[in-house]
C-alpha cells in the first residue's frame, strides 16, 4: 500500500525543522523500501500574507488527494489551520502520546502515557450565547456515535501497550452528558482490556502523584485537553511531544510545540517532536495496511532519537545541549538502520 502526505511546513521554527527533517524522510522511504510520496504545501501564516488565506485553494486541492497530512508548528493562524482540517475531515481522534526521554529533567522517571482525547464535541463544539446581560451559556454536547468510536481508538492502541485503558469523566456531577460517555466506553472496553474509570479531579491528581498508574487514558474534548497538557509536561517537555489527529480517512500528525518566534532562524530548534510525529505517521500507515515495512521504519525512528538523547552529545539548548538542528538531525539520520 502507497500514501500520499501534503507536508507542510508551517511558520517560525517550522520551516527549519521541517526542511532539515527531509533527509531522514528520504533515507527512511530508501531503507525500507516505503512507498511514501511527500508532497509540500503552502499554509499558516506565510501563506495567510502571501494569498490572504492561511489555508489556500491550491494547498486543499492536494490535502484533499492525500492520505495523510505532516506539519510543522503553524503561527498565529494555527486555528484557522488546524482546527478546519479536523472539521473538514472529521479527524475525531487526538492522540497525544507523553513519553520520557533519557537525559531530559522531569521530577518523573520513565513516564509513558498515552492520551486518547474525543476531538469534535463536548463544550469545544461552540455552541455558546448570552442568555441574557451577564449571563452566557455554553452547551456541552455528547453523543453515543462519537463517544463509541473514541473508546474504539483507545482499545485499538491499547492492545499495541499494556492492554489498560482509564477512561477520565465526571459522571457524578454531569450524570447524562458524562454518564453517556463513560457508558459508551464501558461498551466497548470493558472485559477486553484492564478497564477502569476515574473522576478527572482524582485523575489531575494521580497523573502528579503516580503517573505510572496510567497506560492508556480515554477521555473527552475539554479533560484531553488539559489532561494531555499536564501529562507531557510530567513526561519532560511539551516540546519534545509528538501528536495525532486521525479520522477514518484523513490523519494529521504535528508537534506540540507552538512556532517558537523567539528562535526562529538560529539552527537551534529541536526537531525531535516532529520527528516523534513523523514515527507516529509512520504507525498509522502500519495500522492502515498491516505492512511490517512501515512499523519498522517508525521503530527505527523511534530507537534513533532515544539513542541520541541517550548518548546525550548532540542535543538542543532547550534540552539541556549546545547542538544545532543540522547536528542532531544528522546524527538521527546516522543512527537510523
Ligand atoms: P504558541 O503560540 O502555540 O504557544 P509559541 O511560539 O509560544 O507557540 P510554544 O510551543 O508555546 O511556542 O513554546 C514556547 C517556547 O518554548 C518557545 O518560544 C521556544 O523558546 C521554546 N520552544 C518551543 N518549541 C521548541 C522547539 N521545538 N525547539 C526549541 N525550543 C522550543
Ligand atoms: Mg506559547
């Protein structure tokens, strides 16, 4: 199986990360034979000045023929990016993976976590007005179709893991909205996995307290995104967090990080949570057509940038190193086998 990606660089540190990262796309399609043809497009905020759209025509016409989408930190017009490619598309899933690395300070040792976030509903969904002066109301909106095919995805990537899944709500307080969710993942992970729940409160605390009590955590829109904020933060650094976005038949896979404005330019940006997001693009294609070739290249990736943080010489300043991007970029792209 073949897949087209619309790359697309992005703004800030974006276009560095993104273009340096290339060689070790190519080395990664030549050693394992992948049949995997980048495409780059314009969008974000370069484009935004250029043609006045930050998600131009030209750039959907091929988004829409591609496969997947692989993107750097977009700027100011983030939003206007991302979060139209994931209604257009209805990427529902949000996977945020928080995962340590040697040799990056973190109070936590050896914390891997997976963050299964609902992405379309809940009280992000907008729908929200003033009911009359000095008082708003905004709805929260939870349905069974959308909260099934989450808990779906949480029990698909935890049978790749430990085979334990804690679904994150507050059905004490909001029992029917809440109540549906956890029912709905009840549905569909219980007796298949290590299933358990927990109130997000409790989970806020634990996830401080002993993040090694988490393997996969399912959750809505609103908790996922906290919970996964709190939790790559514990992992080390949401700047070497990698995420996914992924619908039935559109994925988007980016860093966490924002465009980072402030270094822009100076060869000194970390490429490591892109590349993280390129292995998990690298996942999805194995998900997709159970091609070894493709699970091999990601775990290749993968055992490339945790033996350079192992090693420890060829880091970024932000992880403690005096390394440029081009260093630890070739020295990724040495490792890879
Ligand atoms: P946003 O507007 O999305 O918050 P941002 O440009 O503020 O984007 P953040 O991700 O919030 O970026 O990052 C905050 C700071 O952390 C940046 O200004 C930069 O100094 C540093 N940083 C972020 N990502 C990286 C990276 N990949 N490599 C090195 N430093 C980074
Ligand atoms: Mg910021």
């Amino acid at each position: 199986m073949s897949f087209t990606v619309a790359l697309i660089q992005g703004d800030g540190i974006g276009p560095e990360i993104v273009s340096k990262s290339k060689t070790i796309l190519a080395k990664l399609n030549e050693l394992y034979s992948l049949p995997i043809n980048y495409i780059e497009v314009e969008a974000g905020d370069r484009a935004l000045a250029r043609y006045g759209d930050a998600l131009p025509k030209e750039s959907l016409k091929v988004i829409d023929k591609a496969d997947m989408i692989l993107k750097g930190p977009v700027g100011e017009s983030a939003v206007d990016v991302v979060v139209k490619l994931r209604l257009m598309y209805d990427m529902y899933a949000n996977l945020r993976p928080a995962k340590s690395l040697p040799n990056v300070e973190s109070k936590y040792a050896n914390v891997d976590i997976l963050v299964v976030r609902e992405n379309t509903e809940d009280l992000y969904k907008g729908f929200e007005y003033v009911a009359s002066e000095g008082v708003a109301i905004g709805m929260k909106v939870i349905t069974w179709k959308a909260s099934v095919r989450i808990a779906q995805v949480a029990l698909n990537e935890s049978l790749k893991r430990k085979k334990k899944v804690t679904c994150v709500h507050k059905s004490n307080v909001m029992r029917i909205t809440d109540g549906l969710f956890a029912e709905a993942c009840r549905s569909v992970l219980k007796g298949k996995v290590d299933y358990s729940e927990m109130y997000v409160d409790a989970a806020a605390a634990n996830l401080v307290r002993n993040p090694s009590m988490f393997d996969v955590i399912v959750t809505e829109n609103v908790y996922g995104d906290i919970l996964s904020d709190e939790a790559g933060q514990i992992a080390g650094s949401l700047g070497i967090s990698p995420s996914a976005n992924i619908g039935d038949n559109k994925a988007l896979f980016e860093p966490v990080h924002g465009a980072a404005f402030d270094i822009a330019g100076k060869n000194i940006a970390n490429p490591t949570a892109f590349l993280l997001s390129v292995a998990m693009m690298l996942d999805r294609m194995y998900d997709l057509s159970k091609e070894e070739k493709y699970i091999r290249a990601a775990n290749a990736l993968r055992n490339a940038i945790y033996k350079v943080y192992q090693e420890k010489k060829s880091l970024t300043p932000d992880v403690g190193g005096n390394s440029t991007t081009d260093d630890i970029v070739s020295v990724i792209s040495q490792y890879l086998s």
